[in-house]
C-alpha cells in the first residue's frame, strides 16, 4: 500500500500544533523524534528532507548499520540497551532513552569518560508496571536519579516511558499526568549532572494526549512510516 510521508507528517504537524497550543505551549516546544526501526534507508531520506532531523532507533545494530548513509542528522537510541552494545555507539547518539538502571549508567559514564565526552540520558520509567516493558518502577525512579547522578560522564536529562497500547488514547492520559509529577519532583531535587529538560512520552497511537500533558519530545514511527512489515 502506497505510504504519503509528505501527507502523513503534515497531519502529525498539524495534531502536534493543536496539542501544543492545548498544554499552553508552541510546536516548536515539541521535538517529533521519527523511529526508523526496520525502516530503509531510502524512505528515511525522504522524511529528512522533509523536515525529520532526528531519528530514533531501537536496536543498536540498525543504528550502525545506518550511521553513515545518513550524515548530518542526530541520533536517539530509545530502545532497552544491553550494556555490552555501549561501546558501540557512544560516539554516534545524541541522546540514550532508555537509561534504567545504575549498571547501564555506570557502563555509559565510563565509556563516555574514555571518549572525552558526557553523555546525555533519559531515566526509562516503567509507569504502567508492565512484564514486557524495561524501567525502572515509579517508586524507584527518584532514587536511581540519584545514585546515576554522581556519574560524571552522564547527563540526566528527564524521563522516558512508554505507555501500554491502548485503543483508546485517553485511557493513558492517567500515567502522562504520572509521569510530568515524577518529572517536577525529581527536577525540584537540584541533582548534580542532573538538567531536567526533557519528558519523552507518546508514540503513534497517543501522542496528542501526551503532549498535553507534557511531552516535549514524542516518538513517531507508525504515523509517519506506515505500519511495518515485519516478515521480511
């Protein structure tokens, strides 16, 4: 089935500036972060082009893999992240999503430390408890932010969540508004390394709901792609 990527990201701008105007702020507030997992290379292109800088990936081998046939765009890695695969691409992402436990961390900073650069993270948060999903749990969030903020090579720079499917948005509307209170009160810690900036929460199928109950950065794949084929 023929995929518009010009048609669908118009309609995601236009969702995303009434979203953002809801929650007292503008678009330009909101980074729409476009997940290109199993997404080729080609159509990728066609998305940058279009306006998509950045991209984020789940698997640290499709990362490599595209590094270096698209220049000039910024990196995230927002899938869980083995610590054996930090190595590989501490030089390459802009922003690691998936930050949920002080092992991972340790093994960034100290990574990072023999780069010569610090690393910016998000703190993933499992806010609905699900089996399936990483992160830390929402009672344990605050202190993992403590102890990952005495790692010199590591910035915290917000949260992470991803919310259970739901087909009906709304019903996730209740762990967003979780998620921006834990935000506030981890930020009103005034930890070191610690710049609370970012709230990334929202896919394709609730995104709006998240921004107004704010999101700052929201990850689009399905929206923007079309549905993945995953029998190839």
């Amino acid at each position: 089935m023929f995929v518009s990527i010009a048609d669908n990201l118009s309609e995601i701008e236009k969702k995303l500036t009434y979203a953002a105007e809801k929650s007292g702020r503008k678009r330009s507030d909101i980074l729409l972060l476009a997940v290109s997992k199993t997404i080729d290379v080609p159509h990728i292109k066609q998305a940058v082009e279009l306006g998509c800088k950045e991209l984020g990936e789940n698997r640290v081998q499709e990362i490599m893999a595209k590094y270096d046939e698209l220049p000039g765009v910024k990196w995230h890695l927002i899938g869980h992240l083995q610590t054996n695969k930090v190595k590989y691409i501490v030089d390459k992402v802009a922003l690691i999503h998936s930050v949920d436990s002080l092992k991972l961390g340790e093994e960034i900073s100290k990574r990072c430390a023999a780069a010569g650069r610090v690393m910016d993270i998000l703190v993933e948060v499992n806010m609905a408890g699900e089996e399936s999903k990483s992160g830390v749990s929402p009672e344990n969030a605050k202190q993992l932010c403590r102890e990952l903020s005495a790692l010199s090579n590591i910035c915290i720079k917000g949260l992470m969540t991803v919310a259970p499917y739901d087909p009906v948005p709304e019903n996730n509307r209740v762990y967003f508004k979780q998620m921006k209170k834990l935000f506030d009160d981890i930020k009103a810690e005034n930890y070191p390394n610690t710049d609370m900036q970012h709230l990334s929460m929202g896919m394709t199928n609730d995104y709006e709901v998240a921004v107004e109950e704010g999101a700052d950065i929201v990850r689009i794949g399905t929206g923007i792609f079309g549905a993945r084929d995953y029998s190839k």
